[in-house]
C-alpha cells in the first residue's frame, strides 16, 4: 500500500462517545434521568437524523443542530421537558468534549510522523476542531462532513477528501470501527482499516464484529496500526 | 478582546515565500535563470491570477492550478521554454515547501494552548496541509479559500471560516503581514492582528509599513502576539 493520508472516523472509532456523554448528562441534568439510556437513546437518533438529510427531507443541518433537535425530543420522553435552553445548548457541547479512547492519541502521533492524519467525521468542524483541544488530538487538519455538505456514507464524502489533500483515493486510508462506513470508502476506491472498539456501546451491549474481512487491515488499537503501517 | 480563535495568512505572514520558491527554482532549473527574479515575478501574478477567478473570467482553479498557469507563462520569459513537464510539477510544489520564519512555530505552540489557531489562506488545502508538515506548523485546523469557492479578499472567506469554527466574527482575529487583507477581514467584523515581515519581499525592496493604525495590533512577531494576548 502506498498510503499518504489517514482519515478516522471518529465517535466511536477515536473517541468515546458513550461514557462522555452520560458523564455531561449526569453532570446537566442530575440523578432525574438514567444518563446511559438517554446517552444511547440520543445516539440512537444518529443515524436517522443524517438519514433526513441525505434524502432531502431537511436541508443541510449540522451535527450540532441535529444533535440538539433529537435532544428536544428526548427530554420529553425521558422525562425532562422542562430543561432550559442554557442547559439544552451545554448538553449538545457534549459531543464536543469527549475523551480519546486510551491509546488514541499515541497512535495518532506515531501515525502522524510518516503520514498526514486528519478526522473525517459526520460532526460540524467546530465540534472536531474543540473536540481535538479536548482530548489532545493531534490532527493535521479537520475534515467534516459539512465541508461537502454531505454526510457519510455519502460518495461526496470520501471523494472530496481524497481530493482536498491532492490525493488518489487509493492513496488514502479510511479507519473506523464500523464496516458500513469501511463499505462506503471502499466503494469510492479508498483502503481501509477497522478498529475494533468492543466497548463503543458500552459493557452491556453485544460487541461489535472482531474482524473486518473486507479491510484491508485490522487492529485492536491505533498504536497497533502504527505499527502495522510502519513495519 | 474576547478572542476564541486566530486565523493565519500564510505566505509572508507565517512562512517565508520568497526564499524558499527561489531555492527550489535554483534547485531545479540551475544557473539557467536568476532564481529571486523569477520568484518574484512568480508572486507577482498572484494576485492578477486569482482576480480572475474572483471576476467570474476563470472557473474556480484551486492555487496549485493557478501557479502553474503562471509558471507556465514565465518559463517562456525567463528563456526556460524547455522546461521538462515534470520540473515543472516539483516546481509549483516549491510552495509546499516554505520554511516558516523563526518566529512562527513557537509563536503558534504558544498561542495553541488558550486559543483556536487556524491558517486562513488563499493556498489549496492539500498545499496547506503539505507546507504545515515540512515547517511543523502545529495548526488546530487547516481553513482555505478552497473550502468557500472564493479567494480572499472576498467576503465569503472570512465570513466562511467564523462560521466553520462556530464562532461570532468578533471571536475571530485575523492575523496578517498585508493591510489589504486585514482591512478586509475587519468589513466582516474580524479583529485584525498586522505583523511586520519586513523581508517578505527581499532585502532590497521597499519594506511595508511598519504599523498598522487601523488593526487592534501590530507586532513584530508571533512570540511577541502570544504575549501580547495572554497579558
């Protein structure tokens, strides 16, 4: 593989999304919801919220805003409508104040000395510019969804970011920690890499696949896969 | 001042153009031309190459394109019409390669750890990107005219990169080595930073204004602007 750049999906795949959040919706809202279920329950609005705007049914909306839509509809059915905007607007920064997995940020700046590595995240470009203050993520640059007005598994998504660093897409390699956004790359020329997260939903939840078959690496951790790439 | 984040002009702000294209033209093309000479009318079709864009006359062509076109003109003047097509793909890639001015890494590790810093520049983003490897610039994010379809000073390049980051433009402070581009940025309610590059365009020309009246700073450095806004 001639691979030049790295691009990481990244809730989930280098950030835990899951402990952050419930952490930031104990913290807001206190002992009156369950912060794990509403954590998931939030995420689990995710996927169809993006899925709104890929058909067309909404208009461009950034992460930020779909987050914070999908919030409102939550707090009702978890039994905290009355939440104020202030505390509203603080629990979507949530997603902005996650932590890295443990071996992320070393992976990442191994990765970094041979190879440009940037995010390639369905989250707006000021979630991943503070969520890389944050956690101490060391990206060469931010790329976001909202750059091509596009969320994954989108096509635009992938060419635009092979195009914006100069590159062919086979010299650019997705790494997520989810096959169907491995899939997606993949089929716009891309190699890929899957990390397996076995705790991305938690303790309690059904693992994820340990393997890829379909990647063209897989890994346990981003240290490994700076290795995997360097040896 | 109520300043979240920075964003950069680059070529002659950050990094020094004029030595590092005339070094790589030395480098490539030999004793056959006068290296200063062509990179200072290299740089001088800039800003008339990228008004052509701006006017509507060329569709958009990122940087790179734009560098070549104008080498492509120049070879021919600077009696090198023979210029093998690959030298001059290596050279056009002479401003990936600038080295930063002794000031700047420092400068931009400091401001790093209260404030968001971003280059905001006319160069493409894979030009960007490579040029932050080589001199080690530690940018949060890179943000690049690319990413709006309009080249500074066109409104939608400041307008675009405080929105990107999330922030009010009065967040956002422009740091810059030309008034043009400051004066710019502040019709879109920007701060302005001017930093004083007296060498930019060599040691025999005229140097620019030592000051800037109309910015909320001058400063001779990028150390001196860390200590300036953390005091």
């Amino acid at each position: 593989m001639d691979v030049r750049a790295l691009v990481f999906d990244v809730f989930g795949t280098v950030v835990d999304w899951r402990s952050g959040v419930a952490r930031e919706i104990a913290r807001l809202l206190g002992e009156r919801v369950d912060a794990d279920a509403l954590a998931d329950a939030w995420r689990g609005r995710y996927l169809p919220s993006m899925d709104r705007v890929r058909r067309g049914e909404l208009p461009w909306t950034s992460l930020d805003g779909l987050h914070r839509a999908s919030l409102d509809e939550l707090l009702g059915e978890f039994g905290a409508p009355e939440t104020p905007e202030q505390v509203r607007d603080e629990l979507v920064l949530a997603w902005h104040r996650l932590d890295a997995w443990p071996d992320s940020v070393e992976g990442l700046t191994l990765l970094k000395r041979h190879h440009v590595v940037a995010s390639l995240s369905n989250g707006n470009v000021a979630l991943l510019v503070n969520m890389a203050k944050h956690a101490g993520l060391p990206w060469d640059t931010v790329l976001s969804a909202e750059l091509f007005g596009h969320y994954k598994p989108d096509a635009e998504v992938y060419d635009g970011a092979a195009r914006l660093l100069g590159l062919r897409p086979e010299q650019v390699l997705m790494v997520a920690a989810h096959t169907d956004d491995l899939a997606a790359a993949r089929s716009r020329g891309l190699r890929t890499a899957y990390v397996h997260r076995p705790l991305e939903r938690g303790p309690d939840a059904p693992p994820p696949p340990p393997t890829d078959p379909d990647a063209d690496l897989t890994v346990g951790s981003m240290t490994e896969l700076a290795h995997r790439l360097t040896s």
